[in-house]
C-alpha cells in the first residue's frame, strides 16, 4: 500500500518549499520559495517544518 504524505504545495509549481511571511496588510502569507507566487496562509499551510521569516 503507497503512503502519501500531506504537504502543503504551491498552487502554480507544486513546490513544497514555502514560507510564511508577515503582510502589512494581509496579516500571514505563504510564499513559494521557486517561483515567487504568494497567497493568504490557510491554517494548514503553518507547520513547525515551514521557515517562518518576517517581511516587512
């Protein structure tokens, strides 16, 4: 039987290296590390193995 993995994926590359920035105005955003695409963070996006980093 496969096992499959839940990770969060970027919406237009399917990467999973993505981080969770800090928006003035939208408050927590993820953002895909490869091609740079963000969006609103989902309480599914924040986990302990995302990098968390403060944009200002």
């Amino acid at each position: 039987m496969s096992t499959y993995f839940d990770f969060p994926t970027c919406f237009v590359c399917r990467s999973i290296e993505l981080e969770i920035v800090s928006n003035d105005d939208y408050g927590p955003m993820t953002l895909c590390g490869e091609c740079g695409y963000s969006w609103i963070a989902t309480f599914e996006d924040i986990s302990p193995n995302i990098i968390k980093n403060i944009a200002s």
